[in-house]
C-alpha cells in the first residue's frame, strides 16, 4: 500500500518466485559505479530472525531487466544490515565484498570478482570501509547481537560477553590489501575516554561506525547496555587512522548520521538544542540545526552526491507508513514523497526500515519495502522532481 507517492516507481527484485529481496543499510550504496546493477540479498523467509544455520544468498539485479544472478552465500547476516554487502572499492562494477561466517575461521570478510569468481579471504569482518578501499573498521558483531540482534551476527557467543569494557576487542583498523589488522581503541580505552561519572563502569559496545569521505577519520556511535530501569544512550566520537580519539558529544540521544564530506556530519541527535537534525563539524564543537518543523522525527537521512539534497525515511506513523522526505538544502525547501506501508511484524529486528539510499548519477534512490506482502527492492526515479528546485 502506498500513499501519494510523487515519482515513479518500480520493483527492482524479482516477482513471483517466493523469496524475499533486500539491501540493507542506507549508508552503503548498492548501486554500481554506473548504476546498471544493484546489490541485494534474498532469502526465504521475512517473519522471524535469522538462526546460525540460516544462508542468504548474495547477487545483484540488473536495473534494466529485473533479472537477479546469485554470486554467492553467506551465515553472517541480519535483515537491518545484511552481510554488510557492497561494491569494492566504493563505486565500483565488478568486485564486491561481504562477511562469511564458518566453524574454521569465525567471521571474516570476503572480497569477490564477478567476472572470474576468483575470492580473497581478511581475518575480521568489516563495518565500512574507506571510499578508496584502502582501509576497512572491523567490530565485534558478536557483542552487538547482543546489543541489539537486528544489527549483529549470532553465529558464536562474544568471548567478551560477562567483560564490560575488555582491553583486547574494540575499534579494529583492517588493511584491504594485506589483511593486516590492528587495534584502534580497546573498549577500555573508549571506556575511559567516554566515562560515566559516579557509577560502574557499564557495558559498552560499538554499534554503527563509518569512515569520512576522505577515508582518514572514522566515525563511531559508542554505546552502553541498558542499565537498571532506563534504556541506553549514545557517545559521538571519531578516530583517526593512528587512534587518536576526539570526543565529539557525550552520552546523549544519537541515531542516524551521514557523512557530509572529510569534515562534517548529518546526524539527527539532541547534540546541543534537543532533539533536532544538526549539521556537526568534526574536530570541533560547531553546529547548525535544519528546520525542526521539517525534521521533527528521526530519519534515516543522507545527502545526495552533489550535496544540494537531503533525503530520508522515517519509523511508521500511527497507521503504519512511512514517509520518505526530500530537502533542498540550498533554498532550505522540503517535501514529501510520499508513504509507504510497514508490514507489521512480531519482533522489531525483523522489521523492514525503507532504507532509501541515492544512485551514483543523484537522479534516483532504492528501498526495501514490504508493502506488498513480501520483502523487495524498489527505486523512485527522481529526475523531474529535482528540476523543481
């Protein structure tokens, strides 16, 4: 069910054949550099939680006929963030990477040719990784699980589980060439640097993490397990490729967040006048607010490529869309795209957030949905409407 949708739309996955499609993350482009294929998952199932026995196969569609090809599979996988699939390096067409899990050598990250199949095995699964492909950030997905299942791996039980702050797991830095691996920020060290005044020393896990554009600074959300009678909340922090940590905010209210460039930062957080979407510079304390009438709710928000637009899904309004806005940064307008319905599910980390994420050209975006009773990949093409601003 849709509600007012402005631009056209089509279904990118397959239909009929009774499996389910999806991306993931809206921080990570499935598209290829020349934004002809898209990268997916498709599995059998959409109404409960992946178990370690549970594969997902990993392909792409071809945007001009719909058709997927399967490339490979995977254990590690999640329905918010999948395998953390993309193209490698950044905007690439022909090599892309994803996490493995198997009994021999736990997670780890794979990096595939589509043309030859020929696969490069790295010790550490990764979160992101550097737009040129140098460096990746590896985190215990483990841990967050337990955090928070929708977003981690639940092959293995956390060696760290019962230790809150270890010394030995954290922010790990991955070479992409040789494997290497190193680590950044023990969790004991984060632990320090993002104290709790007057209480333990609680339980802290790294849940999001993503590098800047220029791929020499790293972004993290640190955040603490629920505590006695009162939910978690979030430190901003960033790190530079030598460990070097600045404390961007302390524990507060922080989501979504979206690199600007090398040095700024989307985020919708209470990180200075409450709850609002803010525009951060890193290394700094500055900040300026967008227009909370506009963005009065949480978003998954991104910029487009050339900067001048900010788009986002928001969580299910009381009779269950939700909507998709668009914001012209340059002449400070918005509107709405339209609404798209959310299948209501039993468990919250199997929900299906929209996701919306730009192509490469920044004339059109994809989604998951589950409005028509299954779970797909769609696109809006956006190219008249942006001619509007």
């Amino acid at each position: 069910m849709l509600q007012n949708i402005k631009a056209p739309l089509r279904k990118l996955s397959p239909e009929g054949d009774g499996m389910h499609y999806f991306f993931g993350y809206y921080d990570i482009s499935g598209f290829s550099g020349d934004d002809r294929r898209h990268l997916c998952h498709r599995v059998p199932f959409m109404d409960r939680m992946p178990t370690a026995s549970d594969m997902a196969q990993l392909g792409v569609i071809d945007i001009g006929s719909g058709t997927f090809t399967a490339l490979a599979e995977t254990r590690a996988w999640n329905f918010q963030q999948g395998a953390m699939l993309q193209w490698y390096p950044y905007g690439g067409v022909d090599t892309f990477l994803y996490n493995d899990y198997s009994a021999e050598c736990s997670f780890h990250c794979v990096i595939q040719s589509i043309q030859t199949g020929e696969r490069r095995f790295l010790s550490r699964p990764v979160a992101n990784v550097s737009r040129d492909g140098r460096y990746g950030v590896s985190v215990n997905f483990t841990r967050i699980y337990d955090f928070r299942p929708g977003y981690g791996y639940c092959n293995q039980k956390d060696p760290g589980f019962d230790v809150a702050q270890p010394d030995d797991d954290g922010i790990f830095l991955v070479d992409m060439q040789t494997g290497q691996s190193t680590l950044l920020a023990s969790y004991r060290v984060l632990g320090t640097v993002f104290s709790m005044e007057g209480e333990t020393p609680p339980k802290i896990v790294v849940n999001h993490i993503t590098f800047n554009a220029t791929g020499d600074r790293i972004l993290f959300l640190l955040r603490h397990f629920p505590q006695k009678g009162s939910g978690w909340k979030t430190a901003l922090g960033t790190i530079d490729l030598q460990g070097n940590i600045y404390r961007l905010r302390d524990y507060t209210y922080a989501s979504h967040y979206h690199w600007k460039d090398e040095r700024r930062l989307l985020i919708h957080a209470d990180a200075g006048e409450g709850a609002a979407l803010y525009e951060l510079t890193d290394l700094s304390q500055d900040y300026t607010v967008y227009p909370r009438d506009f963005f009065a709710r949480d978003i998954h928000c991104s910029y487009s490529p050339d900067r001048r637009f900010i788009i986002g899904d928001l969580y299910p309004d009381r009779d269950g869309f939700r909507e998709i806005l668009l914001y012209h940064v340059p002449s400070k307008r918005g509107i709405s795209l339209g609404k798209v319905y959310f299948w209501p599910v039993s468990y919250d980390d199997i929900r299906c957030d929209l996701h919306v994420l730009w192509n490469n050209k920044g004339d059109a975006v994809s989604f998951d949905g589950t409005f028509e009773g299954v779970r797909g990949l769609y696109m809006l093409q956006l190219s008249d409407i942006l001619k509007q601003f």
